[in-house]
C-alpha cells in the first residue's frame, strides 16, 4: 500500500484523528497562509535592510522575546492542564481559580520582564548587536511584553474551549499587520528613496510590534469573553484558596518553566550567540534559512496542541492502544509533509535563495540543508512533550533536554568561534535528533509500562 492510501484509509476508519486534523485545520490555513506572507515579508526585509542589518533586528527581536521567557511560565500548559481536568469534574470554581492564579502570576512576570529588558538594552547592545548606539532598539521592542501580559493563560484557556478557529484568524491578522507595515516601507523606499538605515530598521521593528501587540490583546480580550460565558461574569472573584493542589500546580508550572529555561539556552539564544561569537551577518544567513523553513513549522505547528488535548484525554481515560495509534498516525502525517516540503527546499534551495534574497545571502543555503534534518526530525515526533506532560511525566523531558543542551552549549562555545555558522547549524541539528529523539522513545516506553502494570495507574490517580 502507498502512502497516499495508507492515509486516505487512516483518515477513513479513525474518528479521533479526524477529530485532531479537524481541530488543527483552522490554525493549519491561516497558518499555511502566514507562512507565505512570512517568507515574503522576509524577502522585502533582507532587500530592504541588507543581511547584516536583517541580522540585528533577529538579534534585537529574539532578546526581548528570551528574556520573557527566562522569567515567565508556560501558563497555556499549566492551563490545559489544571482547567481542563477541572470542568471535566464539573467543578467550575475550581477552573476560575486556576485561571486566575495563572494569570496573576503571568501578569507579574511580563511587568518584571519589561522592566529587565529596560535595564539590560545598554548591554545587549554591545554584547549581541555590536554597537552601543543601537541600545534603543533594544528598549523600544520591550513593548511588546506590555502587549502579552495575559498571552499565555489566554492561550491556555481557548485551547480547553477548543477556540482554534478563533485563534487562527488572530494569527493570520497579525501577519496582515506585519507584512502590511514591512511592505509599505519597501514600496517607500523604492519610490521615494533615501530612506536611513535608522528609519529602515525603527519601520522593521514597528512592523512586528504591531503585529504581536494584536495578537497579545485579540487573545487575552477572546479568552476573557470565553471565560465569561463558561464560568459566569464573576469567575475571577473566585477566591484562590479554591484550588485543591496549590503545591501539584506550581511543580507543574515550575517544571514547564525549567523546560522553558532549558530550550531558551540550547534552542532560542542561537540568534544571540551568533550575534556574539561571529557577528550580524551570519545570525542573517541562519534566519534566512529559518524563513524557509518556517513554513514546514507552521504547517505542523497546528497539529501539537490539538494532540496535546487528545493525549491528555486518552491517557486519563487509560486508552493506550488508541493513544500509541494516535501518535503512529501524526508522525505519519507529519513525515509526508516534511519530507516534500523539506526535499523539494534541498533541491531547489542553491537557486532559490540567491533569487529570493540576493546574491550575498547564498552562502545561507548549506546552513539551511544542515538544519532541516535537525527540525525534520523535531517535526516528525513533535509529539513527545506533550506526551509527558499528559503522562505527568514533565521532569524527563527537562532532564533529557539539560543533560543534551549542556553538551551543545558547552560545543558551540568551542568549536562555534573556530568553524564558523555551518557549526553551529549542525550542533543544533544534532541536539533536536539526540534530545527529541530520546524523549519520544521514553514516552512510548512509559505507555508500555503502564499498559501491561495496572498498579502504575492507580497510583497515578491516587
């Protein structure tokens, strides 16, 4: 049997991936249509600013966002989670309460990061962007934390609704908004010309603030009206003596933050470690390689939370062989898209990157041929923390992602200044194909051992 009737005969007989395909179309066409207006957008900023220049506003960009996440938790998690095992007891007090514990710390958290990213923008500006004059850039994207202050309980909160539709028209606008104002600058300084590099780079950042200051406030202002038609005007009167494991929560909350922690510095600071082991420029050529494979991402991203919300009900329920059934099938899916879209960017990607974005960001095609069997691999299995987090398991995935992110930092400070980007690109591919690869035959071992051992269960709920 082909691949093609493999899959037409899995989507025929199985109800729960139809479930979860129906689920992650909605974020999968708006996300299909921002990757197009990403890639695009990204070309016009690579005309507009230059590599280098591209470079640093990545650099500026990703500082911002990593700070955030060093200090705040992955309260869409603790969410989905906590919420949702809540209203399935019927015990809507308890919902309200998670929410607003969730969203009170969240709160405090972007407020503390805002502040943190205003302290350190001198410093970032000679460590990571190589010139102290651009420092206020550096305070001008804080904003955006301004805009997210509730982004993650929100999240959480439509993903227990399954408002995914909702969520998918808020991300394809935001793309609208930034491939709006980075457009509209390109046409500006085509026609009209002499634009400063200072101006071009304040319309690239005002473009993306745009972008993520909607999305920020469409979300928390969506998730707020759900709560109010799920729980009642009041729920956040709720008093937080309500939640029955304060302790369960935060250890939840915590190990989620320590995984964010541990992919902030093995996965996320790339731009910044570039930025100050080689320079702007080659933090521009890896971006270019991510724009283009940004699509294949946002193709299957859709897929990850929809499937987090299955797994988490198949495990409660102790329906292995359908859970074991659902994973075989995702990956399925997954590898057909990534090995078309992923095969057919390794054969074309030598001409097209030099026609796209010009002749001085060639030297980005074997930076992306390195990293799409890193993210390939991460794609194909994306599953496997949600698996974990379903089973209650959070800390072996934190574990395994430390002990592998560890070896790639300490490599990249190594060998990064000696051989350059290529390096660099590989040690990351080879971190997401050790590491993932890891915690998803651990997860699958855990369903094993709970299949065939009743008494794990029972401890479990007890």
């Amino acid at each position: 049997m082909n691949l093609r009737s493999r899959l037409l005969s899995i989507w025929q007989e199985d109800a729960l991936i139809r479930r979860v395909v129906r689920n992650s179309s909605y974020l999968f066409g708006s996300n299909s249509l921002s990757a197009v207006l990403s890639l695009v957008q990204g070309i016009l900023a690579v005309r507009l600013l230059g590599v280098a220049d591209w470079g640093l506003v990545v650099v500026i960009t990703t500082f911002a966002v990593n700070v955030n996440r060093l200090l705040t938790f992955r309260m869409s998690e603790v969410v989905v989670k906590h919420m949702g095992a809540a209203l399935t007891a019927g015990k809507k007090d308890e919902a309200a309460a998670v929410v607003k514990a969730a969203g009170l710390v969240e709160t405090a958290m972007s407020v503390l990061a805002f502040l943190v990213v205003l302290a350190l923008a001198p410093w970032a500006a000679v460590r990571f962007g190589n010139d102290p004059q651009t420092a206020h850039w550096f305070s001008l994207y804080g904003i955006i934390l301004l805009g997210n202050l509730l982004y993650e309980t929100s999240t959480g909160v439509l993903q227990v609704t399954r408002r995914f539709n909702r969520q998918a028209g808020i991300k394809l606008t935001q793309s609208v908004i930034t491939f709006g104002v980075v457009g509209a600058a390109f046409l500006i300084n085509l026609w009209a010309g002499g634009l400063s590099q200072s101006t071009l780079i304040f319309y690239a950042l005002t473009a993306y603030i745009l972008g993520k200051v909607y999305d920020g406030l469409s979300i928390t202002i969506l998730a707020l009206c759900e709560l109010k038609d799920l729980l009642g005007p009041g729920w956040w009167r709720v008093p937080l003596d309500t939640l029955p494991d304060k302790r369960g929560m935060a250890f939840f909350a915590l190990n989620t933050n320590l995984n964010g922690t541990v992919n902030l510095f093995v996965r996320d600071n790339i731009p910044l470690y570039m930025g100050s082991l080689l320079g702007t420029t080659e933090v521009g050529y890896f971006n270019i390689a991510m724009k283009l494979i940004t699509p294949i991402l946002l193709i299957l991203d859709p897929f990850i939370w929809p499937t987090y919300v299955e797994i988490t009900d198949g495990v409660a329920a102790q329906k292995w062989a359908e859970t074991r059934r659902l994973l075989k099938r995702v990956s399925l899916i997954a590898a057909g898209v990534v090995g078309t879209l992923g095969g057919g960017l390794a054969l074309v990607g030598w001409w097209l990157i030099p026609a796209l974005y010009g002749a001085d960001a060639a030297s980005a095609y074997p930076v992306l041929l390195i990293l799409l069997a890193g993210y390939g691999v991460a794609n194909i299995l994306q599953w496997n923390r949600p698996l974990l987090l379903a089973l209650g398991r959070p800390q072996v995935q934190v574990a395994a992602s430390a002990l592998v992110g560890a070896a790639e930092v300490a490599l990249i400070f190594w060998l990064v200044p000696r051989y350059g980007y290529l390096m660099m690109a590989a040690i990351l591919s080879g971190y997401f194909i050790l590491s993932i690869g890891f915690i998803a035959w651990r997860g699958l071992r855990e369903i094993r051992q709970r299949e065939n051992s009743p008494e794990i269960n029972e401890d479990e709920q007890r």
